[in-house]
C-alpha cells in the first residue's frame, strides 16, 4: 500500500461558523502532496470544492496537476462523501468517486473507486484519515496500481 499525503488548506469567509457538516456548508480547498507510480515520483497541486446539500453529505469535484516526472499528469474528480453522525466529533466517513486521468500522450484513463475513513471534528477544522481505492474501467496499459493509499486530509468548513 503506498501513502499519499494531501493537505488541504481550505478557503474560508469566517472562522466563527461551526465545522458541523450542515446542509448549506461548502469548502474551497488547494491540495499538495506526493505520489509513486512505476519508477517516476510526483508532486501533486490541486484544488477542490465541496457542497453539502444535506447534513453530513457532500458533493464535490477537484482537479490536481501531476508534475516533477514523466508523464506529466491531470486528474478531474467527482466525489461524494457521507460522514456518520455518531459523535459530535469523530465521525467515521465512506464515499464514491470518479475520476478522469488526462496522461501527457497517452489516451485519457477513467477511474471509479471509494473512500473511507473517520474525520475528527473541531469547528471549523476537520482532520480526516482514510484509505482510498480507485479501479481503471480501461484495459490499455496502466500508468497507475489499483493498491489503497492512505489519505490525510486537513480542512476547514465555512
């Protein structure tokens, strides 16, 4: 299993709002982490956006940009996400996602997978941990390995 580490530093219009997950609540977020796959090593930047249209569910789409090896690589998400309203603040999540990999001259790779984890809940900050799994709906030759990765997350809700 290979660890990516993300932190997402999310954009806020007020520090004061509670980080309860409720419906009307969105996030703006950068990413920035690292990955492997073959032989090549990645910094990743990106930015995300959530929306949750009801309490403890999100929706949202996020665009990274892989650079610092060869291929150069663009990745368009759209996910969601729904968090267990068992404790004010752990809440264990689950989630779905799609995703579209644009591979510098290599024909574009589609991806579906999942998400879940717990996130700890501290208004407005939310810190998640997690595993995350994506499978290619393609049989071309892979750039990437269909392995969980671990994914940390920091953010802020507004």
């Amino acid at each position: 299993m290979k660890l990516i580490l993300l932190t997402t530093l999310l954009l806020f219009s007020h520090l004061t709002y509670s980080a309860s997950l409720i419906a009307g609540s969105k996030s703006i977020g950068l990413k920035l982490g690292t990955s492997s796959t073959g032989n090549e090593s990645y910094t990743i930047a990106g930015a995300s956006f959530q929306y949750f249209p009801l309490n403890n569910l999100a929706v949202g789409a996020a665009y990274e940009y892989w650079f610092s090896g060869k291929p150069t690589i663009s990745k368009g998400t759209l996910e969601s996400t729904y968090y267990l309203p068992l404790d004010n603040q752990f809440k264990p999540y689950f989630g779905l996602l799609y995703s579209h990999y644009f591979v510098e001259n290599i024909a574009d790779i589609d991806a579906y997978g999942y998400r879940a984890g717990v996130a700890y809940i501290k208004a407005p900050m939310i810190l998640s941990a997690g595993i995350r799994q994506e499978k290619y709906s393609s049989n071309r030759s892979r750039l990437f390995d269909e392995d969980p990765t671990v994914e940390l997350m920091v953010g802020f809700s507004f």
